[in-house]
C-alpha cells in the first residue's frame, strides 16, 4: 500500500458549487461528516430530503469500476430490502464523476458521489443487547448471501489484488510494524501475522468464497428505537454504510469482522461472539474449516485495524481523532483475546445461544 496523499480538503461554498454543478442541486445547509480519509457532507435539499455528498480518494484498488461495484451492490440489497443508501446520478446520467477541486493552490482531481441519508443511532452510541447483536450476525449474513448475485464484472472489479483491508492480505502488515512503539504490542501482532501464514493461508482453499461488505463496524451500522416506553429498547437495524472496503473474500471473514468491531464498545466483549455467530450461522452455516479460523481471523482483524490506524496517524495527524476510534480499547482487547487463547474463546462463542432455541 502507497502512501496515502492528496486528501480531499474542500469547503463548505465549494460543496455547495460542486452540488449544483454536477447534480443541479442547491444544499440548503451543508454539515461535514466523519470520514477515515475522505470528506463526507451531509447535505439538506428543500423539497427533496437528505444526501450525503461523498469526496472520495484516489487510493491503490479504489478506482471509477471499483466504485461503481460499490454502488451497484448498495442497489442490490437495496432491493431485497436491506437499508443501504441508493446512489444518485448526476445531470449526465453518471453515479461516479470525477472532478476538478481546488485547494492548496492546486487542482485535484477526486471521484465524488452523492447517496440518500439514512435516518439512524450508530451501534456505538447504544448499549446493544444479545439479540440485537444476534440481529447483526444476520443482517451480516443476507449482506453476503444478496452479492452472490452481483454481476460477475463488478466481482471482478471487487477482487482487489493487495487490498490491505482483505483479511487475505494480513501479511502485509509486516511492513507497517515499525509504527507499533510498544514492544509487547508488536510481538503479538508479528504473533498474529504468522499463525496467518501457518494456520490460514494454507487452508484458506476450505473456506467459500462471497463478496464482503468488509467493515460492519459500531459506526457504519445505523438503528431505531422499534417500541417505545420499554426500560429496555427494542432497536431494529435502519441503516448499513459506509462500502469502501468491499471486496472479493470470504464467508468467514465478514463474520470475524463483524465480531471484532461488535467487541469494541460492549461492556462483555468476550460474550460478543455467541450472539453474532449465532445470527450469522442462522442464514450461512459455517463449516469446520470456517470455524476453526475463526478466532484467529478475529485477532486478525484487529491487528489490520489498530496497525494501519497507527500508520494513517502520521501521515494525517489532523484527523487523529477518528482515526484512532478503534485504538482507544482495541489494544487493550487485542491482548485480553490473545492472552485468552483460542480454546477459551471458541467455548463462548460456539455455545448455543437462545435465539436458537
């Protein structure tokens, strides 16, 4: 993976030019939103609703087909009824434009889409419960059971050789582990790294392969309140975002990430894994090979998120902050999962769960 330069830095006025130009849309109010190394703005269009306005980076695997993979699989579940964005296309007709935007006293030419808003509390900022968890693990599950039906040239498109966010891809890490400080930190990770190479790469032949969101994280899934006046709320899933790190993978992976990312904000992050795999394995099954990758890839995944984190923080310390989300617990649980060890681990997360019963 290259370093990542030219992040889009666009204002507030420039949105609202770049709107009416390529959409013939004037925002009433234009509010920047979190984004890893795009710029996201939520817009507000009288008469027509809400958007979202995405700015997106040329990056190694991100280009105009990839993009277009993205958006068509956001259409797809879209239409089985999974609450996905749909994409909006421009005055010519396009989903994807690329376009001229001026800052730092140059042109810079960026990839820009704009999507439908979605109404919605991420998973973070609640407290979720074993069946909303169980919920997750399934929605998980009919994301990769509806792209089986992807057409095969936006597949091909998914495929992302070297894609550093492919949890086929762990060994690439090595080269980013001089940004770890701590040596303990590090010996796990290169621990991590080479159980990968010994015990999953070479049954990675056993596990089925599908096209994976990639990043069901605490913030990129969206909920409501389903009833009120309860001391508990009941939440229903409102919304699936953010598809830049979809690619051609496997079954076993979207699971494994969905585990880890679910670990980060709960008060029993331990006990996350029996709810989610139960959902998950309610639609798809997984098989032995599958399961017995499972704690590994969890560990995985949370090596790919904390050390490439570590690396996009020197290279854009102003956007330290979201950058570094995961971090602030991730290391502390990457330890606890590790020291746990796998035998241990597969005890809580392969007991039934009542939501099977």
């Amino acid at each position: 993976m290259s370093s990542v330069v030219n992040c889009p830095y666009s204002s507030d006025a420039q949105v609202v030019e770049l709107v009416k130009r390529v959409y013939g849309l004037v925002p009433s109010t234009v509010k920047p939103l979190p984004s890893y190394l795009d710029q996201n703005f939520h817009l507000e269009v009288a008469g027509l609703g809400d958007f979202v306005l995405k700015i997106i980076n040329y990056l190694e695997g991100r280009n105009p087909e990839v993009l277009e993979g993205m958006l068509s699989a956001m259409m797809k579940l879209n239409e089985k009824g999974l609450p996905t964005p749909v994409p909006q296309t421009s005055l010519d007709g396009k989903r994807v434009s690329v376009e001229s935007i001026e800052y730092s006293s140059n042109s810079h030419q960026h990839m820009v889409v704009m999507l439908t808003y979605l109404q919605g509390t991420p998973i973070a900022k609640i407290k979720s419960s074993p069946q909303l968890l169980y919920e997750i693990g399934r929605m998980a599950a009919r994301v990769d059971s509806v792209l089986t039906e992807l057409d095969s040239s936006y597949v091909k498109a998914l495929s992302r050789n070297d894609f550093i966010w492919n949890l086929t891809n762990v060994p690439l890490l090595e080269q980013y582990l001089w940004h770890i400080k701590d040596n303990t930190l590090r010996e796990v990770v290169a621990a991590v790294i080479q159980q990968f190479k010994e015990r999953i790469e070479p049954n990675l032949p056993g596990f089925r392969k599908c096209v994976n969101h990639g990043d069901l994280n605490d913030h990129n899934i969206l909920v409501m309140p389903e009833e009120d006046g309860l001391d508990k709320p009941v939440y229903k899933i409102s919304g699936i975002l953010d598809f830049g790190d979809m690619s051609y993978g496997f079954y076993v992976f979207e699971v494994a990430i969905v585990i880890m990312y679910m670990m980060i904000e709960s008060p029993e992050p331990l006990n996350v894994g029996s709810p989610v795999l139960a959902g998950y394995e309610s639609m798809i099954p997984l098989n032995a090979a599958e399961r017995d990758a499972l704690y590994l890839l969890v560990l995985c995944r949370f090596c790919q998120s904390l050390v490439m984190a570590s690396y996009n923080v020197v290279l854009h310390p102003e956007n330290e902050e979201y950058l570094m989300i995961t971090a602030r617990s991730g290391w502390r649980l990457l330890l606890q999962l590790w020291k746990m060890g796998k035998e241990a681990a597969e005890e809580l997360w392969f007991r039934p769960h009542k939501a099977d019963i």
